[in-house]
C-alpha cells in the first residue's frame, strides 16, 4: 500500500513538472514595432498569360504606411523600370490588423498551409516580421482559418489600390508585348541609312575575343548561343555578335575597307525606332560575325543577346 502511495505521488510530481515545462516554454516572437511587420505575396500558376507571371507583393507598417510592389516576373517587357504603389491607410486599421496578426499565431504557423496536391490556382504567402526575425507561412489555395483570416483581413484594407496596380502592370505587359512584336533589329550608318535589317542577320552570338570561328560558313560551326550556358573564365570579354549573311558581309567589306583606329566607323543598332547602343569599327569587316556590343558579364551579355534576338523574329 505504501509502494503504490509513493508511485501515485511520483506520477503526480511527473504530471506538474511536464505542466510547468509546457507552460514555460518558449514564448511567441513578439511582432516589430517600426517598419513593416507583415507582407502578402500572391502569385496565379497554372495556365497563365506569360506576361502575368509575377508576383504582386503588400507590405504594411503599424504605422499604416503601405507599398504595393511586383516581382519574379516571368519576363519584364516594357523598357520602363517596374512601377510601385506607395499609399497610406488609416491608423486605426492599420492598428487592428497588428493586433490580429500578434494574437492569431500566424507567427508560429507551419510554412506549408496550402494545398500540396495542387499545381494551379493562387499560391498565397503571409511573411510576417518580428523582433527574432520572418517567418512565411502560405502554399496553393490555402484554407487553414489562422492563415485565411489574417490574409482576408489585409487584403481587404488594400483591395482597390491593389486592383487598380495590378491592372496597371498587366497593361503595361501588354502595351510592351504590342510594341516589341512591331520592332525589328537592324544596323543603321552615321548617314542614317540601313546597312543590316533583320531578314540579313541569320542567329545573334555570344563571342569572346579570340574566338576562331567569326568566319565559319553555317550556323552549325559556330560558338554557343546567347540562351546557352557558357563555361568560359570570370576574366574573359564577351562580345555579343550578329551572324550575317554572304552578302551582307561583302556589303560591308567595301564600306569599312578605309576604316582604322585612327580613322573609325560608327553604327546604331536600333530595335523598332529605338537606339539600343552604338558601336565603332576600327577595321576592316571580313567576317560573317559583327561584334556588336561587349560586356565583362555573362549575364548582360546573355540578356543583350535574347533582346537582340526577338528583332529576328519579325
């Protein structure tokens, strides 16, 4: 009897130290006091136009203060920089969804609430800011109550303005998309005349300075894409080039034949009405390759590379 007395009161020691444990445990991360304390990202997936493949961001401040912002486009078409959306909303409003954030434990929720079995629809994610750090919490179409009511709440005080920037964005795509498709690459001399089009420029390259291959009769023989990976060295030049054709080349032959580095040539290369960039020739052009532009970075190279290319495909 006095065996079983001493189990019993260990067990109950047991019992009220694991509640202690519990109850002391770590503290929920308390919400910042300045600057943004929660941020919305939405993004469609699945079926979707390839110039609203982006992410629209909303971050919002204790302080009310609000910047609506896109990002991770699939591609940015227009040539304008990406516009944001700087706004305030009430103090009060802005007061009761801090305090809905603090006291919801979305700050504590898993990262994954959304639907896993899912690959279209809306992928949502709430990020919110405290003082031992983010924590994002989202997925596909989620339906977790925690997740939903803070998301519903802060999307409710930005909707018309959130509209309103997206629909901007989606115009200025399409706007970009509309002027692209009627822009076609060409080289134009100091006289103002054409001296490349587009239909007499067969592939754009990219080149590094002692490549061997500028003069090879096909596409076939020559060095990689501006769209493929390159594994030449950090310190290599790399030149982005135009593959001509026959008579274009021989064209350009009896043009540049008196050119030199004392004496040089100058040409625009224009996509639609627009001056990309201007390059010089300081001899002869004997080639079927046109070194055109030349950057240090690979990834400029590239992006110059695949804007020249679009002006092929009018």
């Amino acid at each position: 009897m006095y065996a079983m007395k001493k189990i019993t009161k260990a067990i109950i020691i047991l019992i009220m130290i694991s509640a202690c444990l519990l109850g002391c445990g770590k503290k929920k991360p308390q919400l910042v006091e300045s600057g943004r304390f929660i941020k919305l990202s939405t993004t469609e997936l699945g079926a979707v136009e390839t110039y609203k493949m982006y992410t629209v961001n909303v971050e919002i401040t204790k302080a009310g203060n609000v910047r609506i912002y896109a990002s991770d486009f699939n591609k940015w078409i227009p040539t304008s920089a990406i516009p944001e959306e700087v706004f305030n909303i009430a103090p009060e409003e802005a007061a009761e969804l801090y305090d809905l954030v603090d006291k919801s434990g979305i700050a504590t929720l898993r990262e994954n609430v959304g639907n896993r079995d899912q690959t279209e629809g809306t992928k949502k994610l709430i990020t919110v800011y405290t003082t031992e750090g983010e924590h994002t919490t989202g997925g596909m179409n989620p339906s977790n109550r925690t997740f939903t009511k803070v998301y519903d709440k802060a999307y409710e005080l930005v909707r018309e303005r959130l509209f309103n920037y997206i629909s901007t964005i989606d115009k200025q795509q399409l706007d970009g998309m509309k002027l692209r498709a009627s822009e076609k690459l060409s080289v134009v001399s100091k006289d103002k005349s054409v001296v490349i089009d587009n239909q007499r420029i067969n592939d754009v390259y990219i080149l590094t300075p002692d490549d061997e291959y500028l003069d090879a009769p096909s596409s076939g023989t020559m060095p990689v894409r501006g769209d493929t990976a390159w594994t030449g060295s950090e310190k290599d030049s790399y030149y982005v080039a135009l593959l001509i054709d026959d008579e274009t080349k021989f064209s350009l032959m009896m043009k540049t034949e008196l050119c030199s580095e004392e004496f040089p040539d100058s040409y625009d290369v224009y996509m639609g009405d627009r001056i990309l960039f201007t390059f010089h020739v300081d001899k002869q052009i004997a080639t079927n390759a046109i070194y055109v532009a030349k950057t240090n970075d690979l990834e400029e190279a590239q992006r110059i590379a695949d804007e020249l290319s679009e002006g092929l495909l009018h």
